[in-house]
C-alpha cells in the first residue's frame, strides 16, 4: 500500500512537468507557428522517451543512490511534500523548480530519519544550480555575438529560414533534456529504490508527462511564446540554445538542473548585451527569491512532517 | 516516417508569399507601364486596364494578408510584410486614382503635360527598381544602395511637382471641377513615388529586422 504513495507521487510530478514545461521546448517555435501544438506535443512525447532512455540513468542515479540513502517512509514523504508543492505552485502560477523541490525534500527527510545524506554530492547539485544558469548566461552572450556576425553577410530570408529550423532544433535539445534530466530528476528515487525498473518508469514517465502536455499546457505554451517571440525571435533563440546546451553539459555530467533557470540565465545574457536597463529586476529579484526558498522550504516541510510522524511512532 | 518529418516543417507558405509580393510589385509596374505609355499617348480608352490590375491587386493583398495569419514567417518580421503589402496596395490604388482623374481632365497644355508623362515615366522606373530591391532581399545582405537610387528617383518627382504647380498657378481654369479633377490627377500622379519610396524604405527595414 505504502508503494501507491511515491509511485502516484511521481506520476503527478511527471504530469505537472509535462503541463509546464513544454513551453521551455517548443513555446517559441509554437509562438511563431513554425510547428503546431499537437505536432510538437506527439515530438516532445518522442524524444523525452529517448531522452529518459539514453541518458536519464545518469541523473537518476545522481538522485536516486548517490544523494540519500532511501528508505520508503523517506522516499513516500519526500515525493509526496514534492508534488504538493509542485502542484500547487503551478496553481498559484509561482516559479518553482521542480529539481529543487525534489532534492530540498529528499535531503529534508533524510535528515529527519538520521539516514545518510551525501554532503558532496549536495554541494555538487547546489554548485550545479548556480553553475548551470551563469553557464547559459554566458553561452547566450557567445551564441548571440556569433549569430549577429554569422548573419551579417546574409539575406534576410534566409536568415529568417535558418532561424526557424534552429528554433526548431532547440525545441528537439530541450525536449531530449527533458526526459533526460526532468523526468529522470522526478523518477530518480523510485528507479533506485526499485519499485519500478529503468524502462518502465520511463514509459509511465513518458506517458503522464505527454498526457499532461497534452491536456494542459496549450496555455501556458501560447503564453511563453507569444511572450518572448514578441520580443525578439533571435533573442529568444540564443538564450533557448544556450541554456538546451548547458543542461546537455550537466545532465551529461549527471546533475539535477532547471531548464527553467537556464532560459532565465540565457535572457539575462541577451539582456545585458542589449543594456542591462532591459532587465526586469523586480522579476529577477522574484525568481532569486523562489531560487533560494523552494529547497529550504520543501526541507523544511519535510523535515517537519518526518519529526512528527517520528514522534507519533507511525513510523 | 521522412516524408511525414519532411511536410512538418516544409516552408511552403514563406515561398508562396514571396512569390505573392512579387506578383503585386509586377502588378505595381505594369500599371506604371501602361499609365505611362497611355498618357504620352493621350489615350483614354486603353488607360482603363489599371482599373482591372487594381482589382487584381486587391486579391493579392488579400491573400497575402490571409497566409501571414495562418502563421506565415518569424513573427518578428510578419509585421512588416503586411506593412508592405498594405503600402503596395496603397501604390496601386493611387495609380487608379490618377487613372481616373486623367480620364476626366481636359487635354493640358503641352508643357505641363510633358512633365507629367516625365512623372510616369520615373515611376514606372522606380516601380522596376522596388522589384529589384525586393529580388535583393533573397540574395544580398545590404540593400541601401537600392533604397538610395529610389530614394533619387523621388526627390526628382518632387522637384517637377513643384515645377508643375507653379506652372499650374499661372494657367486660366474654367470652372472649379476642372480645376480639382486636374490638381487631384497631379496629386495622386507625385503620390505615386511617395509610397513606392516607401515601399522601399519597408523592404530596407525589414532587411534589417531580424539581424
């Protein structure tokens, strides 16, 4: 029975992943009607499978064996608080990494029942999250600068039709990044644990993030790119690129880390190319803030949990 | 399963409304072509056919209107594309507004009327030069010195329309319509050059625009 807990937790955090995060793969390109809604959520369902397949091990692994040692009432509470707060912070429209919320639980409950947690491991996830995104910024500022002198000699048609299929290619990185690290972040522990094998949790994975694609993040797509493609589509496409690319580099290497955060650091790049007056330092400092507060208070949630389940001998 | 990936993201209605802006700037200069040779032939039969590429223009424009909002090009640059398409438009109604005018006036005098037929004869030459500029935007990177030769090209108009109106002040008119319909053909006649600079000036920017 306890099985159930983690099991329907994972498949929440799976479903909200899919709601919210197709927009980091295909927003722009849907934005700019390069790619349909339904094409691009039957391409993302594809290659988050791949993704997942080929490379989602190495973050699973990370997560799941190398941060914690698990023990079921650690693994139930900690995916459970994860899809609460996920949930709700998608409800809420709040921008909460799902990573953080999973690693910040993990080590919470770890703590609260005395079992090991990993400290250099922790330090390596936490040194990833502030990598990852400078990683982008920088990479955004590099793409950029490349691009302008790349597209300088060029006619403005087809730079236009080079823009479209690299809008489209960042959509299939990202996509693929998805599956390998997202989902491989969510299904980490119950992949380690062994409740379900590699290829199963990637097929059940696959399915409720597709479904949650499917279902509800029409929306929040139409949003995110008409919102950035308004801007600029080479903008957006240079900070996309860099931060596809800097989560390739760390999910190879492994580590948990945000698309989201990455395409942030990547349009923080662009931004201070263009002037850093461009720069929303009032959303900056909101982002910072939920960067900071989604581990500590899922830890804190935790471990509060954890204490009084202790202390009421339910476990 | 190639095919399937292929049609996904072929670039179908890109081309097609290339093709389209370059059928309404082909339009734009046979009518230029035709109201030139009619005018320096005082022919007010033949003159007519402007009317029907106006129709046709029409069409175009709303054809090329209808495929940006299916989702045509980068967002980015849709806006000027219909910014262009609207201005062609534009070019093509004022050639029929001068049309009509020039088949209401009475004959003018030698003198102003060899400045008018100069007037038509640099628009169907600016007209040539706009589908230049706009064939550049698929294989040059700068186009300014395009826009620069329009650009001469209508400060010329200009010159002469200001020659024309003194010319004009100086004429003995015999009622007031004749007065109007003579001053609106001269207006629609130099308005030509204005949108067709402008025109140019869309093409420049939107050369610029994603860059």
């Amino acid at each position: 029975m306890l099985i159930l807990i983690p099991l329907i937790s994972c498949v929440l955090i799976a479903f909200s992943i899919g709601s919210n995060d197709t927009s980091n793969a295909f927003g722009i390109s849907i934005g700019a009607g390069i790619i349909t809604f339904r094409k691009a959520v039957y391409l993302l369902g594809i290659l988050v499978f791949i993704g997942a397949i080929l490379q989602g091990r190495n973050v699973m692994r990370t997560v799941g064996r190398e941060l914690v040692v698990l023990n079921m009432e650690i693994l139930s509470i900690s995916l459970f608080v994860s899809a609460l707060v996920i949930i709700i912070a998608n409800w809420k429209r709040l921008p909460v990494s799902s990573h953080q919320a999973i690693i910040g639980s993990l080590v919470g409950s770890a703590f609260a029942f005395g079992s090991v947690v990993r400290l250099d491991t922790l330090i390596k996830i936490v040194e990833s999250w502030i990598l990852s995104p400078v990683g982008a910024l920088v990479l955004a500022i590099i793409v950029y600068r490349v691009m302008e002198i790349a597209f300088r000699r060029l006619p403005v048609f087809k730079v236009e039709s080079i823009l479209r299929t690299l809008l489209i290619l960042n959509g299939i990185i990202i996509a693929y990044n998805t599956g390998a690290n997202e989902l491989a972040t969510a299904l980490g522990a119950i992949v380690c644990y062994g409740i379900l094998s590699p290829l199963q949790a990637a097929v059940m994975g696959t399915i409720m993030l597709w479904l949650g694609a499917f279902l509800l993040s029409e929306r929040v797509v139409e949003t995110v790119g008409k919102g950035i493609t308004s801007l600029d589509a080479f903008s957006g496409f240079s900070a996309q690129f860099a931060a596809g690319i800097s989560v390739f580099i760390f999910t190879t290497l492994g580590m948990p880390v945000s698309t989201t955060y990455c395409i942030i650091g990547g349009i923080i790049g662009v931004g201070i190319l263009k002037g850093v007056g461009t720069i929303k330092s009032d959303l900056l400092k909101k982002i910072m803030l939920s960067w900071v507060a989604t581990p500590i208070l899922t830890f804190g949630i935790c471990c509060v949990i954890a204490k009084i389940l202790i202390s009421l001998s339910y476990v | 399963m190639f095919w399937k990936l292929k049609k996904m993201f072929e670039k179908g209605k890109e081309k097609e409304i290339v093709d389209l802006i370059r059928d309404h700037i082909t339009l734009i200069r046979d009518a230029c072509e035709i109201f030139s040779n009619c005018i320096k032939e005082n022919d007010k039969v033949s003159i007519s056919e402007v009317c029907e590429i106006e129709k046709i223009g029409d069409s175009v424009r709303r054809e090329i209107v209808l495929k940006l909002y299916e989702g045509a090009f980068l967002p980015g640059i849709r806006g000027n594309l219909y910014r262009l398409a609207e201005t062609l438009d534009e070019v093509l109604d004022t050639i029929e507004d001068a049309t009509i005018m020039f088949m209401m006036i009475p004959k003018l005098n030698e003198d102003i009327m060899s400045e008018c037929v100069r007037i038509a004869e640099i628009n169907l030459k600016m007209a040539e030069e706009l589908l230049q500029t706009f064939e550049a935007l698929r294989t040059e990177e700068d186009l300014k010195d395009r826009t620069i030769r329009i650009r001469i090209l209508e400060e010329e108009v200009d010159a002469i329309k200001r020659d024309i109106f003194k010319k004009l002040m100086k004429t003995d008119v015999r009622n007031f319509w004749e007065g109007m319909a003579v001053y609106n053909f001269i207006k629609h006649l130099t308005n030509v050059s204005d949108l067709i600079e402008d025109a140019g000036d869309i093409i420049q920017i939107l050369n610029v625009s994603l860059r």
